[in-house]
C-alpha cells in the first residue's frame, strides 16, 4: 500500500507516518523532525568514527594474526558504517564537513561508551559482546525508522554489528578456556564494561524528555528502559555460558515479572561523563581534530588537483 | 519485536558463528608438500622474506588506522593492511611448513627477535606525514607486484597460489598511491613539496629492494631483473604527478648487510616490541 500524494503536505506526512511507510529525502516533513533525524544521525554516524579509537588501540598489539585481521577488519567497517551514516545525514541538506567541525568543536555528541579506556585485549571481545551486543539492542528498531534512508543504511549495519559482536563473544569464550591470566582479564574486563553498557540505552525512561515525540514519529520504536531490560535479560544467560560474573549483586531473576530484576545504574557517572568528563573525552575528540587537521593540507591538495583536471578537460574541449 | 542476532548467541555448536571457527591454519586443505627440485630450506627462507614484508608493511599501514586524512582513506589503507597481513599469514604458514620445524604463522611472527626477520628495510622505517606514506606504499606496491607476476610461475605450487592472489591485490595498492603521488604532486605548491620530501626520504631505501640475496637467486625472482620495470611504472607516475626522479643515493648495510640478512634499523626493535607484546606477556595462551 502507498500513500497517495495529498495536497497538504503536513497531510501527506501523517498519513505517510499512521501507515508506517518511509519518509524521502524529498518529501515534505517538519522542521523538528528534520531537525531530529540530522542529530540521531550525526550522533550514529560520529558514535562509529569514535567507536574506531578504543578497539583501534589493540590492532597492533593483536596476539595473533588472525584475531589481527578481524580486528583490523572491523575497525574498518565502523570506518565504512560512518561514511554512508554521514550519507544518510547529507540526504537532509546537511554536509559532512559541517558535521565533522560540529564533532571536532563538541558541538555534537557520540556515544558515551567510547569515552571509557580498553586497558586489556580482553576489551576488545567485551566490547563485541557487549557494547556492540547493546548497539544491536538499540539499532535493530532503527531498521523500521520512519526516515528511509536511516532505515536502509540500518539494515546492513546492523548485520555487520552482528557479526563483530558474535566475534567477539567468540574471542572471549576462546580465553575463558585458556590460562588463568585470561580468565581473569575476561572478568576484569566485563567488571569496567558492563555498567557502561547499560548506560548506552540514555536516561531513563522518566528523564528522557525526546522519548514520547520520537516514538510519535516513529523514529525511536521502544523506550529507553524496555531496551534496557531487554538487554539485561538476554546477557544473563550469556555470561553464565560464559562463566564470568557480571558485577551487580542485585542482579536476580523475579518470576512474577518475568525479568532479571537489576540494580540501580550510577546515573550520576553518566552525567559526568556525557558532560565531558568521562575517563576519554579529551583525549577522542583532540586525536580525531588532530587527524582532521593534520589531513587538511591532503583535502586541499586533492580539491586543487581536480579543479585542474576539470580546467585541463575545458581546455582541450576548445 | 526483538528479533536481532543478539539473542542467537546461547544456541549450541558452532553454527551460531556464522562462518564457523575453525581457520587455525591459513594453509587448511591444500598440499604443503615441497615439490622435487626445490630446496626446502631455500623456499622457507624465501617465504620469511616475502611474508615479513608484508607483515611489517602492514603494521605501518594498521598505524594509520584512525589517523587518515579522509574516512575514504581509512577505509582504503585499512584494506591495504588487511591484504598485506593475509599474505603475510599465508607466507608465514607456508615457511613453518616447508623448513619442516613446525612452526605457525603466530610462532614465527610473535616469537622471533628483530635479527630473525628478513623483511626489507623500507618496510619498517616509522610513519611519517600522507605524502610519506603513499610514497612508500608506491614504491612497496610496484617492487612486490612485478615480483608476484613473477612468482605466479613458482615452482612450488602454493607459492604460485599465494602469488596470484597477492598479484590482484598489488595491482589495487599501487594504483591507490599513484593516484595520490599525482594529486599531491601535482596539487598545491605544499603539497608538491610535501610530496617531493616523502619521496626523497623512501628513496634512500629503494636501492636495497633490487640487490639479490643468494636465497633470492636460487628459489625466487632475482629483484635485480625487475628494476627496468619498477623505473617505468615510477617514471610514468612522478611525470604524471609533476615531480622530477629523486636524486638520493641509496642506503648502504652493516658490512654489506641489510633487512634481509636481518639487520634492520633502530626503529625495527621497538615495532616489534609493539607487535609482540601481548602474545610473549601470555606464552601458554591460546587465542
């Protein structure tokens, strides 16, 4: 079923949302919702470019070639998911160089989780179990966002989110059947991420004022506190698999509700974090800038270079 | 509503990973035997030169992850350093197999000291600027893809393999640093300048590619026969790019040693102390 053309086309936008069909660049849409899907985009899009640094840090020091190759593998796809995220973005009259400066100046935001350290290799299976196991939670939803070209550029995200994560539950199930030393680094690193993981569904549902009018637009499909749950309940058994311990001694199964019961997240460190002062910040946004600057004599040599191309090509078609 | 992989993960056996996990050797299925007429201490010793190449290529190129000038290129030199580290993995495996010790490609690129490997110099030497890096990886690309075509026609059948899968590859590499060697030569006046020092700073090391070690001459391609073909490509290249030929003598050895009889720079031990660190820091771990 599509939705006929209207001659209001606020009209046609409703309609276009109440059927659950997808809004194109070229359709009409309000300015908040613009406005919206620009920074949820962005934000994906810079979440992904960031994401690169904390695994990043372990390629050349991968213990083997092989667990080498995925890693450097993956980071490249988080490079790949940015670029046509920041494509996605451009669909809505934004440009990328905008939105780099507005990454580089902290302007607008990323993830928070990517302001913690990786201090082990241990990190990097975590952080694929995890972070991109809640990345996955978050961003299948997004598949059926109401704006097209997000909805499209999801679908082969999240199977390439898939993929790393099932690596790195792969890489950590590997070294828990290894030495001791490696079962201890799997635990300490699932103590550092796992509160960090459950941060990444945002505020709760209570605090998160954007919540009713996404959902309304079917941008967003469920709230914050649902995913969360959700998260926490398919984690459990995989970490009992696993045989490491996730460090909440709340963390029990309520019959009655159906769920894991869980203890309270410090939203206090959230806080502190988002506002800048997480264990990273600085340092992500001031290595991305530096590489941004330290490029920008190669962008402008490349601009140069085809201005004179298409000016040599003008020449000889006289 | 939730229907996502995430939840995949608590199935039983091996089919929940997609692709399965057993890639424990890059050589699985095929015949390793070394074949009549080849010597299998010549052939081990070649692969460990070709494979170190590539594997200490990569390293500087998995550096620059994060670090490139556009997301293109981080997409690209990524690609190029994941290519280089499979065929170093391939060569590795292929060594361990063919000099009879046993060793796999973790063995040998892990737990070898700097003496041990045969790697050219030029493939180690520390990343500098863009215009460094896609000189260097324009002169690696040209130099190892004129020896591939060559190699394609080894005498040892998984050499030959090796090589004809490195040729497609090569071929991609060095047109990705042509075409940056003539957009920045041939770009702004700082960036023909900036192209012009890379140049003159890799060349000091091109000389050592084409000086043939006896292992070389025997099992390989003698490098010395595919200097007239490296000049043309480079010639053809730096016109394109507006840069003139650069006028760099070449490096000598260490008492007429160099990378492949594993005497390397200053900046070899600390690559390797890097590369190696976490596997020597866990000997009994498996991966």
């Amino acid at each position: 079923m599509t939705v006929e053309p209207m001659a209001e086309p606020r009209d046609h936008f409703e309609a276009t949302i109440a059927a659950d069909q997808r809004i194109e660049p070229r359709d009409w849409m309000p300015e908040g919702y613009r406005k919206t899907m620009v920074r949820q985009i962005a934000q994906h899009a810079h979440s992904e470019i960031i994401g690169m640094q904390p695994e990043g840090n372990w390629i050349t020091r991968a213990p083997s070639l092989r667990r080498k190759a995925i890693l450097l593998a993956k980071v490249q796809d988080e490079a790949g998911h940015g670029l046509y995220l920041y494509s996605a973005a451009e669909t809505l009259g934004v440009d990328r160089s905008d939105l780099v400066e507005k990454l580089i100046t902290g302007r607008q935001k990323y993830s928070s989780i990517f302001n913690y350290p990786t201090l082990s290799f241990a990190d990097v299976g975590v952080i694929g179990w995890l972070v991109d196991g809640a990345a996955i939670c978050n961003q299948v939803p997004l598949c059926r966002s109401s704006y097209g070209p997000y909805a499209r550029a999801m679908i082969r995200i999240c199977k390439e989110e898939s993929f790393h994560q099932r690596q790195g539950y792969e890489l950590l199930m590997t070294m828990m059947s290894g030495t001791q030393a490696q079962r201890d680094m799997v635990q300490d690193a699932t103590n550092r991420w796992w509160w960090p993981s459950l941060m990444m569904f945002g505020p709760p549902d209570e605090e998160s004022p954007n919540t009713a009018q996404s959902m309304a637009w079917k941008i967003k499909r469920h709230t914050n506190d649902e995913l969360r749950q959700r998260f926490v309940d398919m984690t459990v058994p995989q970490a009992d698999k696993l045989g490491v311990t996730l460090p909440d001694p709340d963390l029990r199964w309520n019959a009655e509700r159906g769920h894991y019961d869980f203890g309270a997240v410090d939203w206090s460190e959230f806080k502190r974090v988002i506002a800048g002062d997480g264990p990273c910040n600085a340092e992500r946004i001031a290595h991305r800038r530096r590489a941004h600057e330290d490029g920008a004599w190669v962008r402008a040599a490349a601009s140069a270079h085809a201005a004179k191309r298409a000016e040599r090509v003008k020449e000889a078609a006289r | 509503m939730f229907d996502n992989a995430y939840e995949a993960l608590n199935a039983e056996g091996d089919t929940r990973w997609a692709f399965g996990t057993g890639f424990a050797d890059p050589l699985s299925g095929m015949d390793t035997a070394v074949p009549a007429g080849v010597d299998a201490a010549d052939l081990a010793a070649y692969c460990l030169m070709l494979g170190d190449d590539a594997l200490i290529m990569s390293h500087r190129l998995q550096q620059w992850c994060t670090c490139a000038p556009e997301l293109e290129d981080e997409v690209a030199l990524a690609n190029i350093g994941l290519d280089l580290l499979g065929q170093a993995r391939l060569l590795l495996a292929r060594a361990g197999k063919a000099d009879g010790s046993g060793r796999g490609e973790d063995e040998l690129a892990f737990f070898r000291s700097d003496r041990e490997f045969r790697n050219v110099r030029l493939a180690e030497v520390t990343n500098g600027d863009f215009a460094f890096c896609v000189a260097r990886l324009l002169v690696f690309a040209t130099w190892r893809l004129a020896l591939m075509q060559r190699l394609v026609d080894s005498d040892d059948p998984v050499l030959a393999a090796i090589a004809a899968k490195a040729v497609k590859e090569l071929a991609y590499h060095r047109d990705y640093a042509a075409r940056w060697v003539v957009r920045l030569g041939d770009g702004t006046e700082l960036s023909h300048a900036r192209m012009r020092n890379g140049l003159d700073a890799v060349w000091s090391y091109v000389e050592e590619l084409f000086a043939a070690h006896p292992v070389e001459r025997r099992v390989g391609v003698d490098p010395s026969t595919v200097r007239a073909e490296f000049d043309g490509v480079l010639t053809e290249v730096l016109a394109a790019a507006t840069l003139s030929r650069p006028e760099v003598d070449g490096l000598a050895g260490v008492s007429g040693h160099s990378g492949r009889d594993g005497v390397h720079t200053e900046a070899m031990g600390y690559l390797l102390a890097e590369l190696q660190s976490v596997a020597r820091a866990h000997q009994d771990a498996t991966w």
